[in-house]
C-alpha cells in the first residue's frame, strides 16, 4: 500500500474484525440489495447487456458481490458476463466469508465457491472466476485509492462502501472520489449508505449527481445517483469498445485458442486457423509441462506476473480438464541452487503461493498439465470454429475488414477482428516485431516401478514430472533444454545427456537410477521450437484497429496464455484488466515498439 490508512486493523483480532465489518454491514443482504442494487436500478439497468461492470470500493466479507451475484443468477434478463471490481486492503479469512453468509441460505453456495478460490491475496490484483468465467471477481489487494489508479475500465455501477467517514476517512474523501470518477463513464450509477453532507459534496465536486433517497429500517436514507459533469467530459476512460462480430485467431496452440475461447465467451465468432491439420502441434505439443510461479528475490515483475497466470490457468484447469488424466494439482517442490538467494517474503498470504522448507520452497498453486488437452478445450468453447491446413501468407485491410490471405493471394477468411497468435510464424505476418526461436529438448519414458521417484513435480534448474498418464502408460518426464536461436525439430543424444545432467541437481538419485536408461538410448525424446520476445515476456495487444497480437509465451505458455486472453479481451472491451496497469504494460506490445 502506497499511503498509511486510518483505520487499521493491525492488533485486531480476527473475531472482532469480522464482528466489526458483520455490524457495518447490518441488516445484511436487505441492506445490500437496496442500498446498493436498488440504489445503481439493479437488476432493471443490466437487463439485456452484453456485460457490467461494477465497481466497490470496499469489499469486507463480500456480502455486496454475493448479493449482485445471487441477483445475476436469479435474472433471466441477466448480462452474459458480470465483472465486480473491488478494493480491499485488509482481506478478512475465507471462513468469515462462509460465516457472514450462514444468516442467509441464498448465498451459502455461493459464499462456498468464492471462499474456494480465496486464497493467497497478497498485495496486487487476483482475478477469481465464476459460473463457468461468467462471473469475475477483480480483488484489488490494497489501499482502494492506488488500486483504483491501476485499473482501466468505464464501470457501469458504483457501490461506495467502508466503515464510517468519521472512522475510515480516506474511504470517503475526495482523491478516492476522483479515483473513482476516473473510471465511471457518463451515466454511471453510484449507491452508498451514507447521506454525510461532506460525501455529498465531495461527490459532486467529481460530477456525480445524488440524491438523498428512503432508507431501509432501521436507516432513513441513503444516497444514489449517476456520473454526469456538467463539464465535457474527456471520453471515457478507453476507447470505444468493439462490438463482437467476426474474429480471426491464426495459430491453434496454447496462445491462439486462449485468446478464441475468451473472444467467444464475448459473444464473437471466431475461425481458428493453423498451418498444420490439428491444433497444439507447435511448442503446445508438449505432452505434459509443469505450473508454478516464478520466484526471485525482489518478486521482479516476471514473479508477479506468473502468479496471475498461474491462479488464472488453474482455474481453467479446474474446469475443463480430467483431474489425473489431463492434469494434476499436485502442488510443485522448487529445489533452488545452494548459493541461490532465497524468494522474496510474501508475508502471511504468500505461504498458499510459496512456503520455505529444509528441500527447497514449496509451492501449493502448482502442478503439472497435457498442454494439447487445454487447447482442446478452448476450442471446444462454443462459437469457436477450427481450420486446419490452411497457411496465412498475408493480411490486408479492406474497408473495415481484415482478410486473411494464402501464399496464391487467394482469400481464405474475413472478419472484423484478427488476433494474431501464431508463434514464430507471427514474425512472417507482422515482420515488424522482434521474436526468438528457443529450441526445448524433454526426456522422457514411461516409469518403471522399481525406481524409486519424488512423489509429486520439482523444479529448478529445468523440471522433472514423476508420474503423467500418456498414451504409452504411466511416463516420467524432465527437460528441458533452452536452444537460443535454434529451430532444429531433430532430437539430439547431447540434449539427452544435457536434460541428465539437469536432472543431477533436481533429484540425484532419480537421476542415479535414470542413468543407465539414458546411455542406453532408451530415453524418447520430444522437440519444440518456442517462440520469445526479447525480454522472454509474452507480447499482448493492438498494432492498428482491428489487428491484435498474442504471442512469445516462450516456455511458460501454461502460465501465461489464458492471461494474456483474458487481458486481450479486456482491452478490446473496455473490461476491467486482470492485471495492475503496470503489470498489463510490461506484457503489452508496444514496449517493443517504445524500445525502438
Ligand atoms: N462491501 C462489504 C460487504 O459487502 O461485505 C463491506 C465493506 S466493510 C464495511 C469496509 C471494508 O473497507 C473493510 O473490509 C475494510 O478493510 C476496507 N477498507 C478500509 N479502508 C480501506 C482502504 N483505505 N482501502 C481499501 N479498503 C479499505
């Protein structure tokens, strides 16, 4: 958090606090439902929408989510996707959520789902997903006013809430009301419980319109309004969004069929086109590759960013792939070099992401997954459409169109939208950014009982998967070679000795007891070619209207490619992002454009 806050819990017991917020919140889910979703005219004013968008300044035991929520479900009217945005400094523990619901039998499914997926909040932005990715929860972890300055969305509705202005002022001033203002568009509805005639000013001051409207028992009043300045407004806060049509994905591996599911669960029509007659044939070929976040002393960017993937991918894991058969969430031991320095401390919460032990850190958000198996799925998402065989020479703009066109000039595909997710051969289309060829070299085979494995993934200097069900049985995997500049697809002996040798340092006796099978060439190999950007993170966003590009995922395509989908579709849409803005900066493709 950037400044101190006024009310602090610190010294408070976990009991009083959530006694203390369950009372601020009294009366519940009445209170809830007509202070902040009568106050914004929900549901009547989401009814029919393709999206909305609400924003929270405070989000307590959630009690205002489950509420919008159970109200989105109960609609038959409802909005096809339900953001909820909401800040929160000091999260409460996912069994208060579960006991603030107890009073009412509505929510407690609902508090039970949201309670599963709160976990490790450390400062920073956590996106959860709901109701098949219908319903998504941004929790903003820390002071509401800095979080606020990190988001880029036009809300639809605002629900102010925090203790009283008198005890928690900074919930209630103006720079958060500018912070807030920041990201309304005209017509935005605002609701708080307070009538505070300094609130009310405040508020004006930013442009929002409120009015003193009848409380609920045992409250008079509360206040609801809209955002209309009566100065002109300098637009809103990004870019017209488009309206879903047609899209175009070229490229059908992790990337590719990512930003299609994502694009389609937006309503749009998208056409998957490859190269090569079935998906995931690229680096997404791999048969089975690890998840875990990545560590460093001083949590670099490239840390936090994979914690946001990784929470991101699991949920995908969760909900559309074979637990045992397509993955595993095993949990992923990281064996760090001696004289490495130890990862930075995450506090409290970061022991659900990373927690010190004598063998190395243990990560409980990890585990391994078949890549062919989630591209699968997402091209399973309806709307969704997969062509295979078709190579894309060329793109031009015809009007308000793109045309996809073969190496003949002919015309393969046209749509509205082209996202451009095609590994190296994105450097063919658009010669104008900077990608690397990383060559990856895995060993492999299946397991033979008599030897004696870790029980669950480990990672380090390259990774070793002890036991993934593939087609030719139960198999050990572990690599993998890191070939700069390299595109050779021929499996090599020195790799082989190469990923042993990496293995040495991961598990010494696994490796001991794999030796003779690798000098007795009976070790299979499997080869990738990854594609990088010359930082080794993933290149997200617009190069001109209407042309998007997702791609350079390097090796963590796991990690990273439902994120980059999700943070694409974001900006196409005018969503909230699933990322600080400067997390989502240095995943945009303008960086290399800015580099020169
Ligand atoms: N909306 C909640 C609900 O529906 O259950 C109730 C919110 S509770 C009354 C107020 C919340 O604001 C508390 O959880 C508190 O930790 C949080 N808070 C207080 N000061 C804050 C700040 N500066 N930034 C972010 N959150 C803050």
């Amino acid at each position: 958090m950037s400044e101190p806050v006024a009310w602090s819990p610190e010294g408070t017991p976990r009991s009083s606090r959530f006694d203390d917020i369950y009372r601020s919140a009294s009366g519940g889910l009445a209170q809830a439902r007509h202070v902040f979703l009568g106050g914004c005219g929900l549901p009547q004013a989401w009814a029919g929408q393709r999206c909305w968008r609400i924003l929270e300044t405070g989000f307590g035991l959630g009690l205002n989510f489950l509420a919008a929520w159970r109200a989105w479900k109960d609609d038959a009217q409802r909005p096809g996707l339900l953001h909820f945005v909401s800040a929160e400094a000091f999260p409460v523990a996912a069994a208060d959520l579960v006991r603030s619901a107890q009073a009412h039998p509505e929510l407690q499914e609902l508090a039970a789902d949201l309670a599963a997926q709160w976990w490790g909040l450390v400062p920073g932005v956590h996106r959860l997903s709901f109701d098949s990715g219908r319903v998504l929860l941004t929790l903003c972890i820390g002071d509401a006013r800095a979080m606020l300055s990190e988001q880029a969305f036009a809300a639809d509705a605002v629900f102010l809430d925090g203790f009283d202005p008198a005890r928690n002022p900074q919930m209630w001033e103006l720079p958060l009301f500018k912070a807030v203002a920041r990201l309304c568009r005209r017509g935005t509805a605002i609701a708080t419980w307070t009538v505070a005639g300094q609130v009310r000013r405040d508020l004006q001051q930013c442009g929002f319109e409120v009015d003193r409207v009848p409380g609920l028992s045992p409250k008079r009043e509360c206040l609801a309004g809209r955002f209309a300045p009566a100065w002109a407004s300098r637009g809103d806060p990004v870019a017209t969004p488009l309206t879903p049509g047609r899209a175009i994905v070229i490229g059908a591996g992790l990337a590719g069929s990512a930003a299609a599911a994502s694009l389609a669960q937006r309503s749009w029509q998208v056409q998957v086109l490859d190269a090569a007659a079935q998906p995931a044939t690229g680096a997404s070929g791999l048969p089975a590759g690890l998840l875990a976040p990545h560590t460093s002393s001083d949590d670099s960017l490239l840390s936090r960013l994979s914690r946001a993937g990784v929470r991101m991918t699991l949920q995908q894991a969760t909900r559309h792939l074979r637990a045992g058969t397509d993955w595993d969430f095993t949990g992923v031991l990281e064996r760090r070099a001696p004289d490495a320095r130890a990862p930075a401390d995450l506090g409290d919460e970061g022991r659900a992401w990373q927690e010190p032990r004598a063998d190395g850190v243990w990560h409980s958000a990890g585990g391994w997954i078949k890549p062919a198996a989630l591209v699968q799925a997402w091209l399973s998402t309806p709307g969704v459409q997969f062509r295979g065989s078709v190579r894309i020479e060329r793109m031009q703009r015809t009007g308000i169109h793109w045309q996809a066109l073969d190496v003949r000039g002919q015309l393969v595909a046209e749509a509205d939208l082209v996202v451009v997710a095609a590994a190296l051969g994105s450097g063919t289309l658009l010669p104008d950014l900077a990608l690397m060829p990383v060559r990856g070299q895995v060993s492999w085979a299946t397991r033979d009982d008599t030897t004696s494995m870790p029980s669950g993934p480990v990672n380090g200097n390259g990774h070793f998967l002890p036991s993934v069900p593939l087609a030719e049985g139960p198999a050990w995997l572990t690599g993998s070679t890191y070939g700069r500049g390299d595109t050779s697809l021929e499996p090599r002996d020195a790799d082989q000795l190469a990923n042993l040798d990496r293995l040495r340092t991961l598990a010494p006796e696994v490796a001991a007891a794999l030796a003779p099978a690798f000098v007795d060439r009976a070790v299979q190999a499997w080869c990738g070619v990854r594609c990088a950007s010359s930082d080794r993170r993933p290149l997200v966003g617009e190069l001109a209207p209407g042309l998007w590009v997702s791609t350079a995922m390097g090796s963590r395509g796991l990690t990273f490619a439902w994120l980059a989908a999700e943070l694409l579709a974001a900006r196409l849409h005018g969503e909230p992002l699933p990322l600080p803005m400067r997390l989502a900066s240095a995943l945009d493709v303008a960086r290399q454009r800015a580099a020169g």
